[in-house]
C-alpha cells in the first residue's frame, strides 16, 4: 500500500511568504500521521531546466570610466559560450566607447567606421582568451575588470581583478560549474552521510545542457530513506547545487498575482509539479536491525508486548522501548547472550521483488567452424548481458572403427572418464579480441580436477552423468565397462552437456552488454580420450554436432543507465580465481624429486599428483587419470625454503596403509563443506588411482571470495619415493590464483595473464 504527495513551489505562498522557487515549505491541507516504521522516496520531479546566472556582473574599468554590464543567460546556453558571452560584451563596450569618442572629435561616420575596425583586431581590445587550458585577459596597460556575482565561482577562477600582468589560470572549460545535478534535501528524513558530513538528502538528480527545456525525472525504483517523525504538517523541500547554492531558476510561464512574490529571481512558473508523488509509505516490517522478542507466553509478557506496540506508536524507537519492557519479565538466561527469536515467527516479511532482470532468455550458437582438431564459436555483442556461469556446451559424439563405421558389441574400445571434457586440450577465450585464458594442453586436467574435488556422490552419480563423469578403475576397469555400455546402449551417438571449464564461466557477475566473445576450441589425440587394445584396430572420435548454449538477459533500463553511469568513472571488474596446470617430468629410478616455481602472485592453492608419462601424452592402454602413488614415502610443499601446512613433511607408507593426513587434504583443503557433500574419494580410492594432494596457501584457509593480499616468493615440491618408478612420471600441478579482468565504457577489456 502506497500514497503519493504533490509538492509544488508555487502551492503555500500565504503560509509562508518567503518561499523561493528553490527552498520553500509546503502546508499539508490535513496534518498526516503515521503509525510505525515510514520510508521516504522521490519518485518525479518537473522542472524547467534554465538556470539563471543573471547575477554574474562583469566591472570593466577603462582609463577614468567604469562600465557594468550583466552576461545575459540567453547567451550562456551551453558552459563552453561564458566565455564567448563575456568577450562580446566587453568588444560592445569598446566599440560604443571608441564611437562616442571619435564623434566627439568631430570624426566623419567613415572614419569611425573605419576606426572600430581597427580596434577589433587590435590587442586594444578587451578579451578573454582561452588556450590549452589557460586563461589570460588581452587589453591596454590601463584597463583591468574583476567579476562580481557567481562568475568567479563558475569559472573556478583564483583572481579576483584581471590584468595584462595577472599570470594566466588553468581552468577547465568542459567542466565549468554551473549546475549538473541538483540535490534535492528534505526536512522529514533522517540525516544521511554525505561525504565527510550527515545531511538530511533525499535524491541526487543529474541534470544534462538542454538548456530552457522543459524536465520530467522518473524514477520506478526510488531510494527510500527513513521518515524521521510520525506527524507531518508541512514539508520542506530546499534544491541546491553540487557548491552548496540554491539552484536560481530564470525563465518559465509567467503567472498572475502574487503566487512568486517570495522568490528573489523568479519570474516564471518554476517547478510548479516538482514533487508530483512524492513518498510511498509501506506496510511497518520490524525486521533488520530490531530485537524480536523471546519466546515466552504469560500475562506478563503480553503486557510488555502491548508496551512495546504503544511505545512504537507514540515514535519511540523500537528496539530502545523493547529492551526496556523485555527485561522487566523475568527471564533465564545465559548473561551476556543476546535475544533472538525463530524465523518461522517472522509473519510479516515479504521477500523482495526483483526488478533489475527484466527476463531472460537460453541461445544456442552453432560453430562457425567444425574441423577434426577445432571447434569455433563466436556470440557477437548485443543490448543484453550475458550470464557467465550459465554457459553449456553441447556435444553429439561418436565413436567409429578404422573403417569409419559406428562401433558395435565387437569393438572392445571404451572412453575415459569426464569423457566430454577429455575430448579437448585446449580452450581460448577472448572479449573483444583480449585472451583472457591461459593457453596450454591442459584443459582435461583442469576440468577433471575440478569436477572430481568438488563434488560429491549424488551430483557425480546424477547431473554429472551428462559430461560422462564416472568413477575410475578398479583392477577390473569396471568404470570403463560401465561407459563402453553405455555407448552401446545409445547406439554409438553419445550426447554431453559440459560446463565450460575456463576461468570467466565460473563468474557470478554478468558480462556487460556490448562485449564480443569468441571460443575456440582445440582437440585431443584420440589415443588421450579412448581406451582399447591398439592391435584390434585404431579408433577416432567424431563430434557430429556442437552448440554453445548462453543465457542472455535483459536488464532494467535504470540498471543499464546507472551502469554507464559508473563506467564513465571506473570500469566493470570481474574478480575470478584463475586456474593454471603445469607438469614437470619425474625421471625413472630416482628416490628423490623437487621442483620450484617462482611466482609474482602467489596462488591460493596447489593440487598435485603423479601419472605415468606415456598416459600424459595419450596412450589407448593407459587411463591419463590414474594418479597412482608410484610408491611415496613422504611428500612436502615449502614455501622460500619453509615447510608448509603441517609444519613438515607428509610421511607415507602405502603398503602399511599409512597415508590418513595425505588423504585428509583432500577435505581439509576445499573450502566448501566437504564433510557434508565429501567426494566420493575413499581411503582405498586414494590409494589405487586417486592419489592427490591438495594445499591452501591462504592465510586463513579460505580461497573463496574475498581477495588475499598479494606476495611474491619461492614454492617447491618435494618428494621422496621408497622405490624408484620403473618409466617416467608425469607430475600435475593445478594451480589457483586471484586474478581480475576489468572493461571500460569503450568496452576495451584487460587482463593479467602473466603470474610468474
């Protein structure tokens, strides 16, 4: 529920006579009151834009005579003609000097005529010039004029008398002050911080250089501000500038009477429907910020309770009158507890209504190219914003023999686990032609780390299914056997919807319109994504069909606006968590092993583990996702020569099983709730295929959201084997780190790629 108040300036001149167009009080016809907690908006204001500067005098002194003149505001339509205005005056005033002179003398019209001209291109002649920033006044030795009024003030001038001896002034003709906005402040609200002060504003209205046009503001979203008393009179609406000064308002419709006898310089209707509903008052929600009351039945606390209802009423504040009635009940509780009370007693709270989404809207997008090794996508910028992490690719796979034919029961071939995101080695991404993704051919690794640690049993044996996440081999391969049926079972056509695994789709903020963004996706060796036995056959992997699959989204157009707004300022900033994976290769029969990284900025977490290097590089006998234990016995991750985490090395022995604070990073090391949803990781697993090893390095084991504060330094893993590896290793170091990619109002983007 909601009620509107018209405030016009022109509405209670016999109340209060002294009103001026700018700062005046309203009479209300009936005093209104209010029983509970109000709020405040400015929903329209109607003005005419013509401010006056009428009062600015320029006094130009010339040898023994003194001229005044005003700078009319007909001719200051735009802040970039003051200075054109006040040069025309100044050579009108030469120029009728110089006549009534040389007529004195007895000088021909010609000859006057002839003179004037003279004059105007001469540097006798009194003007303002402005070049490169600067200020200087052009005349004869014995001429100099100051400004009177708000001229020195709208220049931003230093001096007030102007010479051919006073040193130039930098001003800034495309920021002159005249007015950009108008604040509007209002004597029934709570006082608000402006700045380094509190003041009692109600709405910033920004204003543009239409000048003497007529103004409707329009607001559908209103800022509220607290009503600060529960009966209200008479209302005060004072509209200022950005310097403090009421707003001089000049021309308009001319009434009749006496309806502006108040206002200094108005002479026209001037904002006659400024206020046109002007506050909503809602419903009173005692929700934030309040102490609701304990639960408690009894004569005594019903008293209380009516206390506090009549205290409110009367324009007590709540919570001071409910801690003064609550704790005359006597209570028993722990001391110093504060009071609470069950959401399912909160009976008046409505959630909010969204209205910055407008509606949105699913687009799929076919390749403009589809080739054996690539895939290319490019969604081109609109009007609408783009929901990152909503982004899906879809994919229609088949598997076929050498002889080009869709695999049957005969054919012993199977894919890997995270089939769909295995198909692919690496993912660019560029906004407006920026990369924005690190490149290299470890984008299988990347997403199956990601999606193997982060999720638990009932996603990875549910919607996960769609990217053909399957859990790995036992001695049997019995997960291999579960999706080579399932390729059957579908009759060779396999169908993936995947999340895209690069570091913008996993930001929660939505990418702002206008941006271009292109996708090109590079494949895998077939020998990396299928396992078979080689000497049946050889096998490829056909993508019949792709699509990008985006959610698009149509903002309120006050959003939109206030996002220029800001752009015009600052840039739109995406803070992601960029993930970089590197190898390092571990020799054969070597007991002991260590590698460094220098970093610039320092990642938030490492994850790492150790795979044969035949099945790094695509082998179709070997799983490249058995991260096997290669026969540990102590790992440890130091950070400038430092022992990280737990203080020293991570002793291991497979063969006794010991390996529990090994297997505990795995959970202690994610920051979500990993004990509740876990990963579906045991003890065994870890030990047979699952041997990872996960270390946050933020101060406090947090490397969600917020930000870290950035340092450089050394990292190195170390690691000792009990027995050497018979081949060559390959070591997968995941690496995540805080990262920012920002875009300006020209949609340029940028981003730090370089962390090391």
């Amino acid at each position: 529920m909601s009620f509107y108040i018209t405030l016009p300036s022109n509405s209670s001149m016999n109340f209060y006579p002294n009103n001026t167009l700018t700062n005046y009080r309203n009479q209300l016809p009936i005093p209104l009151k209010f029983e509970g907690i109000y709020e405040v908006g400015l929903v329209e204001m109607i003005f005419r834009q013509s401010w006056n500067i009428d009062l600015g005098i320029l006094e130009y002194h010339h040898e023994k005579e003194i001229s005044r003149f005003n700078i009319q505001s007909k001719d200051v339509k735009y802040t970039s003609n003051i200075i054109d205005a006040i040069n025309i005056n100044l050579e009108k005033f030469s120029i009728e000097n110089l006549k009534k002179n040389l007529e004195s003398t007895g000088f021909t019209p010609d000859k006057i005529n002839q003179e004037q001209e003279i004059l105007k291109k001469s540097k006798n002649l009194p003007k303002l010039i402005f070049k490169y920033s600067l200020l200087t006044f052009q005349c004869p030795d014995n001429c100099y004029f100051k400004f009177i009024g708000p001229f020195k003030k709208i220049l931003g001038l230093v001096h007030d008398w102007f010479s051919p001896k006073t040193p130039p002034e930098i001003i800034n003709i495309n920021n002159i002050h005249i007015v950009e906005a108008l604040y509007i402040y209002c004597d029934i609200i709570d006082y608000q911080f402006v700045g380094d002060t509190k003041s009692q504003l109600l709405r910033t209205v920004v204003v543009s250089n239409n000048y003497n046009s007529l103004v409707s503001v329009n607001y559908e979203n209103p800022h509220y501000v607290s009503l600060n008393q529960n009966q209200i009179n008479s209302i005060n609406i004072d509209i200022r500038s950005d310097t403090g000064d009421n707003v001089h308002f000049l021309e308009g419709k001319q009434a009749d009477g006496n309806v502006f006898r108040g206002a200094i310089v108005q002479n026209g209707y001037g904002l006659g429907g400024d206020f046109k509903r002007f506050f909503s008052w809602f419903i009173p929600i005692l929700k934030e910020n309040s102490i609701p009351l304990v639960k408690k039945v009894g004569k005594e606390v019903i008293s209380n309770i009516t206390n506090i209802a009549n205290d409110t009423l009367n324009g007590q504040n709540f919570e001071d009158s409910l801690k003064k009635n609550i704790y005359s009940v006597k209570m028993s509780r722990i001391k110093n507890s504060s009071e609470c009370v069950k959401s399912e007693l909160d009976l008046f709270y409505l959630p909010s209504t969204n209205t910055s989404i407008e509606s949105g809207i699913w687009t799929e997008y076919t390749p403009i190219s589809l080739k054996d090794k690539s895939i290319d996508f490019y969604v081109a910028g609109s009007s609408n914003y783009i929901h990152l992490n909503r982004t899906h690719l879809y994919l229609n796979v088949s598997i076929l023999n050498e002889n080009g034919l869709i695999i049957s029961e005969s054919d012993q071939v199977g894919p890997i686990n995270n089939f769909a995101s295995s198909l692919f080695r690496q993912v660019e991404i560029k906004l407006n032609g920026l990369p924005i993704e690190p490149t290299n051919n470890s984008y299988a690794y990347k997403a199956y780390l990601n999606d193997l640690l982060n999720y638990g049993e009932d996603a990875k044996s549910s919607y996960l299914q769609t990217i053909n996440e399957v859990k790995v081999d036992n001695v049997f391969n019995q997960g291999l056997i579960q999706r080579r049926k399932h390729v059957l079972n579908s009759n060779g056509n396999l169908e993936f919807l995947t999340k895209i695994h690069c570091d913008i789709f996993n930001s929660e903020r939505f990418l702002i319109n206008g941006v271009d963004l292109s996708i090109k996706i590079l494949r895998n060796d077939n020998s990396f994504c299928l396992m078979c036995d080689p000497s049946r056959g050889k096998y490829n992997i056909r993508i019949n069909e792709a699509k990008l699959i985006i959610r698009r989204v149509r903002i309120s157009p006050s959003i939109m606006f206030a996002h220029n707004l800001a752009l015009e300022k600052s840039t739109a900033k995406y803070p992601i968590k960029r993930v970089v994976v590197e190898n390092a290769i571990i020799s054969q029969n070597i007991l002991s092993f260590s590698t460094n990284f220098n970093y610039k900025i320092f990642p938030n977490r490492i994850v790492f583990g150790l795979v044969e290097n035949i099945s790094h590089t695509g082998d179709y006998q070997k799983n490249p996702y058995n991260f096997q234990n290669f026969n540990l016995s102590s790992v440890d991750v130091k950070i400038d020569g430092q022992s990280y985490t737990y203080g020293s090395e991570l002793k291991l022995n497979f063969q006794n099983n010991n390996y529990l604070r090994a297997y505990n990073t795995l959970f202690d090391n994610i920051d979500k709730p990993i004990f509740i949803t876990g990963n579906n990781i045991t003890r065994e697993d870890f030990k047979n295929g699952y041997t990872i090893f996960v270390y946050d390095l933020s101060p406090d084991l947090c490397s969600g959201e917020p930000f870290n504060l950035l340092k450089t330094g050394n990292l190195s893993i170390h690691m000792t084997f009990s027995k050497g590896p018979s081949n060559p290793i390959q070591l997968v170091v995941y690496q995540e780190f805080d990262s920012i990619i920002e875009i300006d109002q020209n949609r340029v983007v940028s981003s730090d790629l370089s962390l090391k």
